[in-house]
C-alpha cells in the first residue's frame, strides 16, 4: 500500500527537503478554530499535520500540550465531532489539506471501539495514527485493524529503545518512524541532545522508512542540526502553547490564527535549507 | 477454574485479558529491566531474607488478628477478626510494598525514587523506606490532598522526601499519578518509581501484590491456628487495590473463602459522586494498564469523589478486574456516610480510630456480620490506622480539635 503519508515524504525526498509537520490540538478552543488553523497551516506549505485529541490523562505530554488538551476537553470536545468537522473541510475542494497523522491515546481508541475509530478516521481524512501508549509489543492486533482500514500505524523509537527491540518495532511499522529526541516528555528545548545523530544514523541503518523527529523543537536552527540525518520533524509545543492566546482578550481570533500561520511559515522555509 | 486464578499474570502481564503495558515507548526497557530484575530477586533467597528480616525487625511484622469482641456483640451475628496492618511502622500496609521495592531499586544501582500518594500513607511508607536507605526521594501529591492530608505531608519531608504538589486536574490521586509518570519518562535511567498499588504496567501490579501478600499469607494461617479453619468471609477495601489484593491473593484458591472488596461510594452512584470503580465502570486504559476505569463514551476518564484520599481513584488493579469477571471476588460499595459511621462505631466499640480508607471495609463487615450465624468468621483488613484522618473527620462531623 502506498500511503498518502509516504507519498509526501517521497516527494519531499526527491525535492531534497525534510518534512515539516505541525502538531496542533483539536477543539483547542473549539473545532471551528481547529478548521481554520488547519486551513492556515495548508497555505502556509506544511508538508503534514499531527492531530492531537484531547485526552485527560496524557503522560506522555509536556504541561503545555495537557494545558491544550484540558481547554478543549473543558469545551465539550467530543471525538465524533472532530470527525464530522474533518471530514466536512476534506470534502471542501477550495483547501488542499496536507495529509493528516492523528496522535490520539488507546485509551480513546479502545473506548470509542477500535474498528468505529478507523472507520471514522478514514472517512474523516486521517492518513495515518500515532498511538503514543499502544508500544509496538501491544500493537499487533491493531496494527492487522488499521492495516485494513489502509492507515498507517506510525512506531515511536526512543533513545533508551535497544536495538533488538529497534528492529522489532520498525518492521511492524509504517508510514514513517517517529524518532523522539529524547528520554521525556513533550516541551520546548533549547539544544538538541548531541547523542541524537548518533541515534538517527543507527535508525537509518535498520529501516529504509522516513525518520522524523520530534521532542524539543522549536526553531530553525535545531532544523539544520537534523539535514541530512532526519526526513522530517514535528513541532508540538512551541505551536500549541500560542493556542493559549485565543483566550487573550487584547488578540483577535485571526490575529493569532495568523501568528500561528506566520510561525508555521518560517518553519515551513527552514525545511528548504 | 479457581486455581488458574492464581496462576496470572502471564510472562506479558496478562490478568486474563487485563494488565499489559501501554505506556509510552520510553518507558519500555526501563518496564522490561525491572520484570528481569524482579524475577531475580524472587528465586534470590539473600533477597527474600533481608527482605523477611526488614518486615519482621523494622516494620514490626507479623501483626496481629485480632478478634473484636465488643463489634462482634454489638453486629449479634459472625466473629469479626481484624487483620491488624495499622500495628506496621507508618501505620498502614503501604510499608511492605515500599521495602520491598526499595531493595530492588538498590538492586538496580539507582539513587532516586519517585513515588505518587493520594492519603500520604504510601508517601510517607516511600519516605521511609528512602530514607533507611539513603535514597532521594520525591512525592508527587495532587494539592487537594496536601490539604487533607497534612500530617502526612509534614512527616514526608521530616524524613527528607520532597514534595511536590500537583495542581493539574482534579488535584488528586490520579494527577499525581499522571505526573509520576512524566517525571518517570524523563529519569528512567536514574530513577525507579516505587508505584503504591496494583496498578500500572506490568510487572507493577503482580510486584506490588506479591509484596502485600504477606498480609492474606500471614492471616490465613493465624485464623488457622486461632479458629482452627479458614475464615468464611473475608473483607478490605479497594480503591487501586493493593491492600485488598494482598489479603485476598492467597485466599484466592480457597473456593470456601467467601471475598468481598469495598469501593468508596461516595455520596451516591451518580457520575462524578463516588470512586467504585468495578461497580460503575468499563474496560478501559487507565496509566499504563488495561481494566475497569470510571471513564466517559469517548474514553476520558472521569471526576470521582470519596471521603478517603486514598479511595478516590478513577481505575483499579488489573488483578482486581479479573477477579471481578472471573466472579471470585464481590465487589460493593460503602457511601462517605456508612464510612464515617464504621469509623465512629470502631473508635467507641474496639479503641481503635481506623484509617477512613479501612471504615469503608469495616461499615461493610458490620452488614455482613449481622446476616451471619454466630459460628461463622469474617476477617477485616485494618489497612491503617487514622491518625491521618481525624482533621477531616473532624471537620466532616462539625467538631473542633
């Protein structure tokens, strides 16, 4: 199967360019926002986008992504609406989304019922799922259900991962490996762990699919670090923690839309070298 | 049936279908060397014997069954024994969990343990066993607890534990545990999290029973050599479960032995009211395991309620969850009211001012003593005292101090 995921990073590939790819909260602060911010990000070149749903017991997240998070869930997020929604702005053709990768809990998934879940995914737009806390060893009978619902299932790799371990997961997974940074949580981080070249080349050698990296970044120049060792990176925190503004009385919802869409540009940019 | 019961979980931590690890993949190996490290210090008997010696020496092991006489009179139907965890060091079962863990972390050359507590019982048991060991040691403490629980918090850091406070969500039990967690995430390699109950990835929940199993192993033989025959009934309270699973687990093959776990019902079965988990709940994923959480239709997890801080958890043990489908264990709840009236009841009849968590088991076993004939035993486990408690219950009851 190709995927509309691993369309984009061959493409990308064959431009010499990374990927450059959004983390943003849906229903952060409601999913009419979450469409319009969605809308921004495709004119502003972003190659993918993760979709984060709001969970209430993230453990995996930083304070500023379960800030996120606790806002929408505060809103009356719900998962069935988020779906409607996408699914409502796929079928607009005046927008041409980049392809959509949900990061969602299993916790969500298993109690929603894991084949509605794909289903609606599907319909919804969703090119392919990262379930942070389904590790590769829990994955098996839901990786054959997303397989079927022709998603892809995106494996983490972590620095403290073995790499026996390593080789199990990559061969179960697809679309494209998701390289965290470092041993932690999700946040903004001044460097990047200099151990991290070593642990991309060592990933390199074990799987020809795309290497993105995510954890800790939040600008340019953490993007040269990664050229030519990484096919792409994903920036949640520095990106989430402007939602916060919408509830700035001094700030228009467009002018934070925009600054959201002006921040994502310059990143955007960054992947061109 | 039953002796499969005894026989979980499976190398992967599988209560029949419940247990297992879904948690992030950082924590993964860190998962992996501690089942390995764990299973070691099983067969290893200098392990098992300072561990023993520690129980015995230090926490004050074995404590009594004690049978109470005047609750018994006053039920007018089954003896009610008591299992008397509130006699340990810390006053309460927490401490056997703690020692045990405690070895292991030094076993795995690490310095620093984090623990999460809602009561402050495993806090302080954490505290003090970091402390006799020379570990650093940091709690995680939701801040509505820290106001409860103030005693506790100021026996944590008299110790030498940190306290951080976690002001995220419901400020509770469950928000200390998520922040555990993400301290965990980031200093796995330097840090084991010594979980307080039956809950988590595995090999948490079967460690963790393992090391309170010492409470139903110790009272099934002093109820042998005290009645002469197992006891029919026995009871404790179960908010993650591991005071229950401990007293229950080597009861468990004993098909005779009539077990009940008390949830804290709180001010009534409506959403967001009470903590009874198995009564109210659904399959689900609550930090890292899979059984009955009290969640929504989109699988949030849900606000609950209790009296006790150490009750008002949304999941329970995996184990427990087993039991509860396989049908060798009832489960039930005691509402803040019938809790504090066992609490009352058990100062003015026996002497002794229980931990609200273990009143709930207590309001429980005076129902179930006065539907019993006079010839049959029930056995309570005391899981703490209530030292802890008595500014809340204070303040619930309208009283000064």
């Amino acid at each position: 199967m190709t995927s509309s995921i691993s369309e984009k990073f061959a493409t990308l590939k064959s431009e010499n360019r990374m990927a450059f790819m959004p983390f943003i909260t849906a229903g952060d602060p409601d999913l009419a926002t979450t469409v319009d911010v969605l809308k921004e990000l495709a004119r502003q070149g972003v190659d993918l986008v993760e979709v984060g749903f709001p969970y209430s017991d993230p453990i995996a997240d930083g304070p500023v992504i379960q800030e996120s998070y606790t806002r929408a869930l505060n809103n009356g997020f719900h998962v069935h609406d988020l779906f409607e929604a996408l699914k409502a702005l796929s079928a607009d053709e005046s927008v041409s989304l980049p392809p959509l990768v949900g990061m969602v809990s299993y916790a969500i998934i298993f109690r929603y019922g894991a084949d509605r879940f794909l289903q609606e995914a599907a319909d919804a737009g969703f090119s392919g799922l990262i379930v942070p806390d389904l590790p590769g060893d829990e994955a098996q009978e839901f990786a054959e259900k997303t397989r079927t619902a022709q998603l892809d299932l995106v494996q983490l790799v972590s620095p403290l991962t073995p790499e026996d371990r390593t080789r199990r997961i990559v061969q179960a997974a697809n679309g494209f490996i998701y390289c965290i940074s470092v041993a932690g949580t999700t946040g903004v981080r001044d460097e990047l762990p200099p151990e991290l070249t070593a642990h991309l080349e060592s990933l390199r050698s074990l799987t020809d699919l795309p290497l993105a990296v995510g954890f800790g970044i939040s600008k340019p120049s953490h993007v040269d670090t990664l050229r030519g060792k990484a096919d792409g990176f994903i920036i949640g925190s520095a990106i989430v923690k402007q939602f916060a503004a919408f509830s700035d009385p001094d700030k228009t919802r467009d002018e934070v839309i925009s600054s959201i869409g002006k921040y994502a540009g310059e990143m955007a940019a960054a992947t061109k070298g | 049936m039953t002796t499969s019961l005894s026989n979980v979980p499976d190398s992967s931590g599988r209560f029949g279908e419940f247990g297992r690890r879904f948690v992030p993949e950082t924590l993964m190996h860190a998962l992996e060397e501690l089942t390995q490290e764990y299973e070691k210090a099983k067969q290893d008997p200098a392990f098992q014997a300072e561990l023993d010696d520690l129980l015995k020496h230090y926490v004050g092991r074995p404590n009594p069954l004690y049978f109470a006489e005047r609750l018994t009179e006053h039920c007018g139907g089954g003896k009610i024994y008591f299992k008397r965890e509130d006699l340990n060091h810390t006053g309460a079962h927490k401490i056997n969990n703690t020692m045990g863990q405690a070895l292991l972390t030094m076993r795995m050359g690490k310095k620093r343990v984090i623990a999460e507590t809602g009561a402050g019982q495993h806090g302080v048991a954490s505290a003090v066993a970091c402390a006799r060991f020379g570990l650093e040691c940091i709690v995680y403490m939701g801040e509505e607890d820290i106001r409860r629980q103030k005693l506790n918090v100021f026996n944590m850091k008299m110790m030498g534990a940190e306290v951080r406070g976690v002001s995220s969500g419901s400020k509770t039990l469950r928000d200390a545990v998520n922040e555990a967690m993400r301290d965990w995430m980031s200093s796995v390699e330097t840090t084991h999290y010594i979980i307080g109950s039956v809950i988590g990835p595995h090999p948490f929940p079967m460690m963790v029973r393992d090391f309170q199993s010492v409470i139903g192993k110790e009272a099934r033989e002093q109820c042998l050599a005290q009645t002469g025959k197992l006891p029919d009934h026995v009871i404790a309270c179960v908010g993650g479960g591991s005071n229950s699973a401990g007293m229950f687990y080597p009861f468990i093959d004993d098909e005779g032995v009539k077990l009940t776990g008390v949830e804290a019902g709180g001010r009534g079965p409506e959403p967001g009211e009470h903590a009874s988990t198995l009564s109210y709940g659904a399959k689900g994923v609550l930090h890292g395991s899979f059984g009955y959480v009290l969640q929504d239709d989109d699988g949030q997890t849900m606000d609950v309620h209790s009296i006790s801080a150490g009750l008002d958890y949304p999941g329970v043990g995996p184990e427990h969850s087993y039991w509860k489908d396989s049908g060798r264990v009832n489960y039930t709840a005691i509402t803040d009211d019938e809790a504090l009236e066992g609490f009352q009841t058990m100062a003015r009849l026996e002497g002794i001012i229980p931990a609200i968590e273990s009143s709930h088991a207590i309001a429980y076993a005076v129902k179930a003593a006065r539907q019993a004939s006079p010839d049959e035993t029930i056995v309570v486990c005391l899981s703490g005292r209530g030292d802890k408690d008595v500014n809340e219950v204070a303040r619930l009851l309208g009283r000064e101090i």
